[in-house]
C-alpha cells in the first residue's frame, strides 16, 4: 500500500507540475514571432484579411505576426502545413471556405482532416459572390435569366476563377435549384474569367463583390442579386437570389483564423479574444467594408466550428449534386 501511495503522489506532483508549466508557457504567450500561413498567393482578399489581422496582432502583443504565403492544391498544402505543425499558437492558418468546407468534397483525398487537425478560433468575415452578366446578355432580373437558361438549354455559360471554388458552385446550385443548364468555363484565376466575361465570350459569372462592384459601377457589367441569404450592406438595392426566385439559395466566401489541434484553450481564447477586438476597430470595419466583406456575429470558437461543420454538409450536396472533382 505504502508503494501505491508513493507512486500516486509522484503521479500527482507530476501531473501539478505540468498543469503549472502548461499555465505559465500561455500566460507568457506570445514570447516570440508567430507565423500567420496564408494558403493563396499574395495579393487576393485572404492575403489582404490576414496582413490587416497580423498587423493588429502585432501592435497588441508587440511580437511581429509573419505571414507566409504557401499556396497550392487549392489551399490544401497551406492548410496542410499548419495542420501538422506543434499546437503551441505559433503557427496559425487563415482557414476559408475552400480549405474547411469544400476541399474536402471535392478532392478524393486531402492530407488533412478540417475537423480533427484544427481548432477554430474566429471567424473574421464573409464576402457575398455577385451574379453579374455581360451587358449583351437580355436578362434583367434572375427570374427573366431562369427563363432564358430553360429557352436555351447549355447555351448560357458561366466563369469562374477555378474548378471548385465558391464562384463554380454557386453556378452549379443555381443550375440545380434552377433546374437549368449553364456550362461551367474554369479559369486559372478570376482576372481572366473577368476580362473574358467583359470581352463577351462568358455570358454571367458568379464573382467576388469587390472585384466585380467596379465594373457594375462603371455600367460595364450589370448585376442580378447577390448569393447570400441577407443583402449586403455595400450594395443593399441589389436584391438576394433567394428573394428572386430561387428561396434557400445563399452561398458565400468566408475566411477565419485557425491554429493547430491540440493547442491550448488558453492561447486559443487569447487569440480569439484579440482578433475579436481587431474587427470592432474603426480602420478594419473600413478595410472590411472596401472588401464588400461583413463581420459575423456571435463570433467564439464554439461558434466558427458548428459553422464550419454546417458549411461542410452544406458544400458536400452542391459538390455530389454537380459532379465537381479535382483529383
């Protein structure tokens, strides 16, 4: 017995011991740089997000927050990186929609697990896609563009920037709850699939608000509705495609920073806390305004995992229902 106990208290101090350390090593956090993986090149809206949040990250723990751009795979060898990389807060992901919600679908195997391999901090924003069409096209609201798509079936094309993204499955959905056929045209990227819709050789694409508000601004373009439930606040006359003929429709791009699993709660409420205070700033609510992007509410790691979980459901059925694959 007195064995047992001797092993038991030694158990116990260890333990004490480690709960101690673990409290100190978050109470010191952050003692030096940290790596913010931006898994898309440099210069789209992500990479813009990422640089705004790491700057705000630096001048509160004045530690420099490195953004490190690892593009590839359609995000999956960024988010890849960060997956496998120690749960110390150190080395965060800028997560989007096609990382945690559609990659997963639409590859038939991604190095990681969006669920397992993570822990969701924040959700920093969404951005509304926005159907667009060339001017040349005789359709003035989304019900006149249902009725020519039916007259004219796999006459009407659609752009986007790649095979997969949030610009190629909001085409796809509005084909299925449509009942209509578009063809898909993908690009390498939404700066072609924009001059190419421009020039008239795409009829409608369904493209980032902020890159498209432009072009609607300058009558070079017109706009139909956006793809989200609620209207945006950049542009609340447009009307939502929910509202214009097809109930339930809402799709949108949405960016939000994660860190590996396992790291602990403490950095992770740290974190989620601060950037939380880096969206109620004035200069960012601006910055995310320009983007055409909108902070979501309720915003705790609980609550960016139950979305991230109900986003996954909700692209798998798009991705089945198109027969989308990357492999």
């Amino acid at each position: 017995m007195k064995s047992w106990s001797g092993i038991t208290l030694r158990l116990f101090a260890a333990l004490i011991l480690v709960l101690a350390s673990a409290g100190a090593f978050s109470q010191a956090y952050p003692a030096k740089p940290i790596r913010l993986v931006v898994p898309y090149p440099a210069g789209g809206p992500l990479d813009i997000m990422a640089r705004a949040i790491g700057q705000k990250l630096t001048e509160a723990w004045k530690q420099p927050v490195v953004v490190d751009n690892r593009a590839g795979a359609g995000g999956n060898i960024g988010a890849d990186f960060v997956a496998k990389s120690a749960p110390d807060g150190y080395t965060l992901l800028m997560g989007a929609v096609a990382t945690h919600a559609i990659n997963p679908s639409l590859y038939s195997k991604i190095p990681y697990d969006p669920v397992r391999d993570f822990a969701p901090v924040a959700l920093v924003a969404q951005v509304p896609n926005i159907l667009v069409l060339n001017p040349a096209v005789p359709a003035k609201t989304v019900r006149e563009l249902i009725a020519l798509a039916r007259s004219k079936p796999g006459y009407l094309n659609f752009g986007s920037g790649s095979t997969g993204s949030t610009g190629h499955l909001a085409g796809e959905l509005f084909n299925t709850m449509a009942g209509v056929k578009m063809v898909h045209i993908p690009y390498k990227g939404a700066a072609p699939a924009t001059a190419d819709l421009l020039g008239g050789q795409v009829h409608l694409m369904f493209d980032n608000l902020a890159s498209a508000l432009p072009n609607v601004k300058a009558g070079k373009l017109r706009a139909l509705a956006v793809t989200t439930l609620a209207r945006s606040e950049a542009i609340p006359e447009l009307p939502t495609i929910a509202e214009s003929g097809l109930p339930g429709f809402d799709l949108s791009t949405w960016f939000g920073l994660m860190v590996p699993a396992g790291t602990p709660p403490e950095i992770v409420a740290r974190l989620n806390a601060e950037i939380v205070r880096a969206l109620d700033a004035k200069d960012m609510r601006e910055r995310l305004e320009k983007m055409g992007a909108e902070p979501l509410p309720n915003n705790t790691p609980e609550h960016f995992a139950a979305f991230i979980r109900a986003e996954a459901a909700k692209y798998a059925k798009v991705v089945k229902d198109s027969g989308a694959r990357v492999d």
